[in-house]
C-alpha cells in the first residue's frame, strides 16, 4: 500500500494545507443546482443546528513525484467538492468586501483570510492561488472566481462547465444576500461569520492521500454519498488520459467527439458494447479492471480512442429512438428499427464489430436479417431470457473481430441458436400478446409477406389494431372468462386504418366484415372468408398466422 496520508480534517485544514491540480484527464466541473442546493441546505442545518460538524465527502489525492513540473497534489476525486468551496469562499470574501465598504474592519478581516489562506493570490508574475484547474477551465475560474472583486468580472463562461461555476456563484451569492437583506450591518457581517466558520471549521473531508495512481483510482471507485457518482467510463478516461502522454491533445479530443456523439448515450454501456466486440466478454463490473490491464501504452490508448470515436455514431444510431440512420441501405435501416421495437441491445458487439471490420452493407443486412430472426423466435416470442445471449453475441464479434468467421459462419452459427421451427410454431398458435408496438411488427410482417406492391405497409404506427372480437363484449354472445382468455390472442387481432377502427369499434362480426372487405390490408380483408368469428375461429386463424410466421422467421 502507498497511501502516505489519511486523515480526517476540516475543509479549512484541506484547502490550506497544499496548493492543489485538477488533472487533465479529470471531468470538468458538473454540479447542477440540485447538488448545489443541497450543499447549502447541509451548510444552512449545520448553522442553526447544535451540531459542530457536517461529513462533506472524501477527498482522494495522488501526490505526484513523476511529474516534469515537481511534486504535485492532484485531486483524484473530490474536485466537485473543491470547486464547489472555493466557489462559496469567494462568495463569501465578496460579500465581506461590501460590508468593508460601510466600514466593518471585520468583514475585511475575513475576506484577507479567504484570500490568503484559502484561495490565494495571483499575478501575471506570481501564481500563488491554491487550486489550479484544467487548461480549459483555469482562465475563467480565475477571473471569475478566485481573483473576483467587486466589479463583475468581463470574462463570459464559454463551457458547460463554466457555465456552471458562474451559476452556483450566483446561486450561494443570492441565498447568502436573501439571509442577511434589510439588516444592520453588524448583523450582516455576524450571520456571515456564522455561516464561514460553519464551513471551514464544520464541515470535514476524508482525506487520502496515495503515491500510486492506480491506487488512488481504486479508492476513487467509492461513490460519493453527495454529489455525481462515479461511472466507469470517467475511470477509464482517467487511466487512458493518464497513459496517453504525448498523444494526450488528440486522445482527449477523440474522447470528447465520442461523448458529442452519444449525446444523453450511456458512455459507459457503449464502452462495455465496443470492449465486448473485440476482447473477452465483461460485465460492467469488471470493465475498467480488464481494459486497464490491456491498455497500457500511448499506441494503444490512441487507437482505442480513435475506435470509441468511430464506433460512437453507430452506438448512437441503433440504441436511441428517434435517431438519424447510419446506413445508406434502407432495408438494413429497417432491421435496426425492428429491433429497437424489440428493445434489444445484446446483438450491438455483432454490428459495432462489423462496422469496425467495414464490412460492406449488403453482408451486414444478411447478418442483421438472421439477427432479427433469431431474437425474435427466441427472446420475444418464446420469452428465453435476454442475458443469456449477451456471451452468444459477444462471441460472435470477437470472432469477427478476429476475421475468425466469415459471413457464411456466421449465419449458420446464427441459425443453429434459433428455436426449432416447431417450437416457434406452437409458440406462435398460443401466443397472447399486448405489446402494441411488438403486435403491429408482426402483422406488418404478416400482411406484406402476401400484400401487393400497393398494399404494403410501410409505417405500422400509422394503422390501428383492431380486435376482431372487441374489448367491450357488448352484444358478442361469450362468456366473461372465455372473452379475458381470448381478446389479446393473436388470433383475434388485425391491422386497420383509423377511421375503420372507430367506425366498427364494437360491432357484431357480420358488420364489422362490411368494413373489411373495403380494407387495403390483406390480412384484414382476408377476414371476410369467415362466416362467423367464435373461440373456433380465432383458433383456426392463430393456426394459419402460425404456418405464414414459418415462412417470414
């Protein structure tokens, strides 16, 4: 073990006690005014309550001896609870300079403090402040922060991040001026006094302090009890930043691409996907203890960067709704959107790894063809649970990865772990389905395996399903119990347009026909070759769609 400090102390001991650095590799600051508010609602109880303490968090710092600038204190985590007091500080030190300004010797007698115990002095000549941030960020913390004075600083913030220092200053600022608005100034300056000890004497950090880098990390993978929990993609960004090195300018800008392009994406689980399509397979768990054992030169680190940025706008087009499609093959486009109604997502190692093999489109819709065909079969209508086909398809894309298979392989691998086609046929004639987006998939299917050109359905969300046998049983002669077992059968359900729908919502079959025979779908108008519709008659059809579902999966 290399941790050399451990401690628990006050966050006026911390921050005195050392000058400290955000690394490079760090993320940036990302406190939203709920994790702000509770920060003043904590300090606010701890004022006013008989209480003289208030645990603020863990504090993880790497003392680095290997840096070409010296020693140095880098803050592993915690920066969002540093920045967030030197935040505050200033806020304080400000407010302290107006009560200066109508002659309370005191008030100036703190702001001098937070200044030169806390946050420091800075020159162009002589950079004394005691936090340094990311290149990024450093200028405007600095102006707007740590060097603010009564004028209102020049510099406008740029990034989210600043962005959000300027709005927490504004936040403590307006909280701390609404307590102590309309009072003499002596009473001003003793509610302050009151809330700056409160702080720096009151609240406590647990300080740990390591030589090993990699040890502070394991520490660092503790989720804070406030504040943004630590995810396993910040982890890795950590260690991948840490050993790029040289290459640390285009890595980081590799990395920030990939989190453009996932948008609100899960990092995180699209890293897992990328890592699962190419190495042994992982849980999330163990994802940032494999990759960092296998990553561990500036090559390396360059080369997944460069991957996670390419494989990002993939990611982000098959796991999000309404996202933009990748593929020019509209038939390929298809399949991606079939399987998003399916809510599937263990099959994406299989096509990140195509995509980073390029393979040409027309091989990866033969693949996403059997794909759609295997999960359909297996997870949606025979219910196998969906995990157990997370190693199956990871497999596949390590082997593909590998160029261990090609699409022939491939297929057959696909079309041996599907059901049997007797299994799935039986599945089909007893199927009971409520899924409305799973349903109109099916009878979309169904119809266009027989429709004419004309009579394709294109779009299934823009026709209605319509139960042959209504949910309301009205004038239908069955029983209650039989009516329950029956009205989502897949059997009695059909495809119909809108205006269709309401008009014979809950009709007799005989009037319900009359409106069918108008019907461009098929498979709705194919309802006319029956007489009368009773339990046999669902039966029966359930029995044909099961014959026709043979043929399409």
């Amino acid at each position: 073990m290399a941790i050399q400090n451990y401690a628990f102390k006050s966050v006026g001991s911390y921050l005195q006690d050392n000058t400290y650095q955000i690394p490079d590799y760090q993320r940036e600051y990302s406190w939203e005014e709920s994790q702000v508010e509770d920060f003043w609602m904590d300090l606010r109880q701890l004022r006013q309550s008989i209480d003289n303490e208030h645990f603020f968090g863990q504090i993880v710092i790497h003392n680095d001896s290997e840096s070409h600038n010296g020693r140095k204190k880098y803050i592993i985590d915690g920066q969002q609870r540093t920045i967030t007091s030197i935040i505050f500080l200033s806020v304080v030190s400000v407010i302290c300079t107006e009560l200066r300004e109508n002659n309370c010797l005191e008030a100036q007698e703190i702001s001098e403090d937070i200044q030169i115990k806390y946050i420091g002095r800075w020159s162009s000549s002589n950079d004394r402040l005691q936090l340094k941030l990311t290149d990024n960020d450093s200028n405007f913390f600095r102006e707007y922060i740590q060097t603010r004075s009564l004028v209102e600083p020049e510099i406008e913030p740029k990034t989210k991040a600043q962005k959000r220092m300027k709005k927490t200053f504004e936040y403590l600022s307006k909280k701390i001026k609404s307590e102590i608005e309309g009072l003499p100034t002596e009473e001003k300056f003793a509610i302050i006094n009151e809330y700056y000890g409160s702080f720096i004497n009151g609240f406590k950090v647990m300080y740990v302090e390591t030589t090993l880098l990699e040890e502070a990390f394991i520490i660092f993978e503790s989720l804070n009890a406030r504040g943004k929990g630590l995810e396993k993609s910040d982890l890795l960004k950590n260690h991948i930043f840490k050993v790029s090195k040289g290459q640390i300018e285009s890595v980081k800008r590799k990395w920030e691409n990939m989190l453009d392009n996932l948008e609100d994406g899960d990092a995180t689980k699209f890293i897992r996907y990328y890592w699962n399509s190419k190495e042994e397979f992982v849980r999330t768990q163990s994802l940032y203890k494999e990759m960092k054992t296998k990553i561990n030169t500036e090559g390396q680190c360059l080369q997944v960067a460069t991957q996670l940025e390419k494989l990002s706008v993939v990611y982000s087009s098959i796991s999000q709704k309404d996202s933009t499609a990748i593929f020019s093959n509209h038939e390929l486009n298809e399949v991606i959107n079939n399987l998003k109604v399916f809510g599937a997502s263990s099959f994406y190692p299989v096509l990140l790894a195509m995509y980073n093999k390029e393979w040409d489109e027309e091989k990866v819709l033969i693949i996403m063809k059997e794909i759609e065909k295997l999960i359909f079969r297996n997870i949606i209508i025979a219910k196998n649970v969906a995990n157990k086909y997370e190693t199956f398809f990871a497999s596949l894309a390590v082997d593909i990865s590998n160029n261990d298979i090609d699409i022939q392989g491939l297929s057959d691998r696909l079309i041996q772990m599907k059901i049997s086609d007797e299994e799935f046929s039986t599945y089909i004639e007893r199927l009971n389905i409520n899924k409305k987006p799973i349903i109109r998939y099916i009878f979309k299917k169904l119809n266009n395996l027989y429709a004419s050109n004309e009579t394709v359905i294109s779009n299934s969300s823009d026709v209605h399903i319509e139960h042959i046998m209504p949910m309301s049983r009205g004038e239908w002669p069955i029983e209650e119990g039989l009516h329950e077992a029956y009205l989502w059968r897949l059997g009695n359900l059909t495809l119909l347009g809108e205006e269709f729908n309401k008009q014979i919502l809950n009709k007799v079959f005989d009037k319900k026909k009359d409106m069918y025979q108008k019907s461009e779908i098929h498979i709705t108008k194919h309802l006319v070759e029956y007489d009368k519709w009773d339990i046999e008659a669902i039966e029966k059809r359930q029995k044909g769609l099961a014959l026709d579902a043979l043929k399409i999966w």
